[in-house]
C-alpha cells in the first residue's frame, strides 16, 4: 500500500470512528427516552379531545400514556381505588351528591389544573329544511330546556331570544349523560346556583329533593340519556335527532361541525365558549389558596357565572388531574417521572394546542402553581420544571393573561335586542342562517369533504359548510387554522434529527474527502 493509499484509508478511518461515536449518541440518547415506563389514567371525557392529542404528542419522546375516558365519577374512583396512576376529574373529592358524600382517597394525592374550557350546549335544528346555525339563549330558559317546562323550540321564551329566526314546531329534546360525569356536576351547579328555584322544583318533581350539584343527570320523559361526551354529542349529530339539545365541552362541537347556542351573560351580550370567552370568564373565578387543605387550586366559580365583563362566558371552568404524591402499591418512581415529565408537557407545551383544540389555555398563575404541584410527584426530574422555559401562549412579560387582555369585544348584534346576528357558531362558524342576510354562498372543506351553504333571504337560509379546516388524522378533531404546534421544547429540531443529518454528513465526508486531500497535496507538492 503507498503513502497515498494509507493517507485516504487513515482518514476514511477517523470518519469512521466519529460515525461511530454519533451512533452510539444516538443509542444512548433513545436509551434515554426509553426509560419512560408507562402509565395509566381514566375520568373526564370533558378533557378528552385535549388528553388524546397530547397522548399523540409525547410518542415522539417515548412516553406512553393510556387514557379511558369513563367519565369524572369513574375517574375519581379508579383513582381512589389504586388501578389507575392518575385520574382526571372536573369536580374534586369531599363534595355531597344525592345525599352520598365522595371520600378523599387514603393515597396523599394533589390537583392539578390540566385544561380550561366552556361547557356548550351543542344542538340539531331546522326550519324550512335548513340548518339552523346562530341559535341564542338566556340562562333561564336553558334551564327550563333541562328541567321540562320549555318542551317546544317555537316557545316564546326561546323566540325572545331569537328575534331573526322563525322556529319550527317540534319538541325540545334534551340530550343528558347517563353516567357520573363532570360536565353535568358543572351544569347541574350552574343551574343550581344561578336558578335554584327552577332545578330544585325539577328535582323534587323527579323524587330527587333538592340535589343542587350533581354528577348523576335526574331524568324525566321525555329526555335521552347517553354515556359520555361522545355518545351526547354523537346523538345529537345524527341527521335522525332533529329537535336535539346536549350540554358538552365545546371542542365536540367543533369536532362534530355542529353549531351551539350563544349564551346570555350577565352584561347582556349573548357570547358562545371561545378560548378567549371562557379566558375572561375565568378572571372571576376564586381558587382556594389554601397549600394546607385537600381542595387546594380547586375552583369557586360564582364569580364567573355573575361576570359583568361582555365578553366572559358564564359556563367557563376548568379540569383537573388528580395525582399521587408517594410511592404505592404499583406507584413507583419510575411511573412518577413519566406522570410529571406529561404533565410539565400539558402545562407547557401542551397549552400551545388548547384553542385549536376547542379548549381554553391556562393562565400562568394557574400552571406557576400547578408546577409546584408536579414537583411533589415521586420521581419527578425537579431539574427540567421552570416556568421561565414554560411555552405557554397565555403568558406575558407582565404576568397578565394575554388571551383574556386582548379578548375582542362581542358584536352589537350580539346585544340582547330585536338585532341578532346571522354567522354560525362552533363547528358551524362556515355558515350563515337567520336574519336578512342575501346573496353569499359559503363553501369549504371539512376533513377532505367538500360542504356548501348559502344564506338565506328573509327569516332563515343556509345548510352547514364550513370554512378552510385543518383536522387531526387520529382524533378527527378539526379547526380553522393553518398549523398546530406540538414540540415539547423551543430549542428547534429533537435530537434525533441532529443525528440523521450527522450521519448523513459523515457519510458524505467519508466518500468525498479523503480523494480531495490527497489530489490537493499531491498538486502542493508538484
């Protein structure tokens, strides 16, 4: 072998070796990330739609995390029983429900805020063969949908409140969760708070005497009930289920292109449970502050439903993840890390979605807290929780909640009033019905489905279509916008991707640059 022959075969053998070296980077880099164990939780379906796609989100890094939406009840009692490692819940433990009051779990466990959001009352209606789509209702008269005293959608009650449509007559059929759910502890507080004359003389007539919050829906005639948020939802989405009404999370709404109801709030603006809606709402709420007591960071929200800003929306509230803070039973260390590395992501990261989503991001003061929170767990890398590197769209230098600061103010036509206005809400926000307006035509995809609709002349016009819409192949859930951001940090690419482009550049120098050397010294020494 010459000189030159040993030169290029000395530097093809450097290369080597560094490609080597970045291989076996890269090994030990998976090795890291296959060191998340997985772990398990059940309860809020309520939370769902966001829960699902942060479960996606972490694949990437190596996390599993199972998660059976059996409803809040459920959750909390799969929690209290040691099955699952987590548990997510829109009510917490202690409260009295039908006389029954839910025991805090022997494990020492905390909550965590996980997701805000707005509980929507989604609906199937039309008149004259068209989709009704800009529906509005005052408190009152929902509670008097729920309750049997309103049983007809041409009401006059219903009819005040929606002076641009003519509305058809056909029975009011109010879509309830047959199982243990937060959202109907949330609604059924609402209405027991704000119309207690209403639900507690609905709950005597139905042999429930006075049941005030409660997690279990009281039934009569003339109601169907179904299991979860999807089966509510899905119920009332069918083409069959004319005269349908179903209180949900408002993400199944878009999820399902259907339109909800504006709801009145106490400024008299009719307002429907936007991100930035329900951001202001929850400027009203009241946490317990107390580090001391097991309802630490839940919510008292009578401020929220009694907000005088135009813009809150008066059903707003959040989730929690209800998490252990010792080892037990199947509780380990291990588990523990993977629980508070998912949960530094959904505080952070993961909040970057939440609009998309059909949900409502968390304010800082609530995800500075419940960081706090994450540190507690077993197993928990304290190293990696900093609010300062937290990746949250609500966040300011400030410390102001900037969805809820720069929340538009509603439409004049929004004004309770003879005026109403005619675009379409939740997932029907490409469409436009009721009222005078003529002569648009509204077209759009829906998940690569092409929709049309066309507005109306006089009392009522337009079939559901929507506008430009991006969905997620997995959830099917789908929204107006352009991209979705799912990284967990804001360094760029994941390590993994510096180690394909390095072994691409070491390949390529491992082909190219011995020859180069050596025909450029030989032309040095000639």
């Amino acid at each position: 072998m010459n000189a030159r022959q040993k030169f290029v075969s000395s530097v093809r053998a450097l290369l080597a070796f560094l490609l080597t070296a970045i291989i076996v980077t890269g090994g030990s880099t998976a090795a890291v990330a296959a060191d998340y164990v997985p772990i398990s939780g059940a309860g809020s379906s309520w939370s769902a739609n966001a829960l699902d796609q942060w479960r996606r989100n972490v694949k990437q890094y190596g996390m599993s995390v199972n998660y059976a939406s059996t409803g809040s009840v459920d959750g909390r009692n799969q929690f209290k029983g040691g099955t699952v490692d987590f548990g997510v819940s829109e009510t917490p433990y202690g409260l009295k429900d039908n006389g029954v009051v839910d025991e805090l779990p022997t494990r020492p466990f905390v909550y965590i805020p996980i997701v805000a959001g707005g509980t929507a009352f989604m609906y199937n209606l039309t008149s004259g063969g068209n989709r009704i789509t800009n529906l509005r209702l005052s408190g009152d008269v929902v509670t008097k949908m729920f309750t049997g005293v309103i049983t007809k959608w041409n009401d006059a009650a219903i009819a005040a409140d929606n002076p641009g449509i003519t509305l058809p007559d056909r029975a009011v059929v109010p879509v309830v969760r047959s199982d243990g759910s937060g959202s109907t502890a949330q609604f059924t507080l609402w209405m027991a708070t704000k119309y207690t004359s209403l639900w507690n003389n609905y709950c005597n007539a139905v042999g429930r005497n006075e049941c005030g919050q409660t997690s279990f829906y009281p039934t009569k005639s003339g109601m169907v009930a179904q299991p979860g948020s999807q089966g509510v939802s899905g119920y009332v989405a069918q083409k069959a289920n004319e005269g349908t009404i179903t209180y949900v999370e408002y993400s199944y709404a878009l999820k399902t292109n259907f339109p909800v109801a504006k709801i009145l709030n106490d400024a008299n603006y009719y307002v429907e449970p936007t991100a930035s809606n329900v951001a202001v709402g929850l400027l009203g709420a009241k946490i317990n502050q107390n580090k001391n007591s097991s309802m630490y960071l839940t919510q008292e929200l009578g401020g929220v439903y009694n907000s005088k800003d135009a813009r809150a929306y008066p059903l707003s509230s959040y989730s929690y993840i209800i998490v252990p803070t010792t080892e037990q039973a199947s509780f380990t260390a291990a588990k523990g890390g993977t629980l508070a590395a998912f949960s530094n992501y959904f505080l952070c990261e993961g909040q970057q979605q939440a609009e998309v989503l059909g949900y409502s991001p968390l304010p800082v003061n609530l995800v500075k807290v419940g960081l706090e929170q994450v540190s507690k767990i077993p197993g928990a890398d304290t190293s990696k929780i900093n609010i300062a590197k937290c990746n949250n769209p609500t966040f300011s230098a400030s410390g102001e909640n900037t969805l809820a600061k720069n929340a538009p103010m509603p439409d004049a036509c929004d004004k309770k009033g003879v005026e109403q206005c005619t675009a379409g809400t939740g997932g029907a926000t490409g469409t436009t019905s009721g009222g005078t307006t003529t002569g648009t035509t509204i077209t759009g995809t829906t998940g690569g489905t092409t929709g049309t609709g066309t507005t109306g002349g006089g009392v009522m016009g337009g079939t559901m279509g929507t506008g430009p819409t991006t969905c997620d192949v997995d959830t099917g859930v789908c929204s107006n916008v352009k991209a979705i951001p799912v990284a967990t940090t804001s360094n760029g690419w994941a390590a993994t991707n510096w180690i394909i482009l390095s072994v691409i550049i070491v390949l390529v120098l491992i082909v190219v640059v011995p020859p180069v050397v050596v025909t450029y010294a030989a032309r040095k020494v000639r």
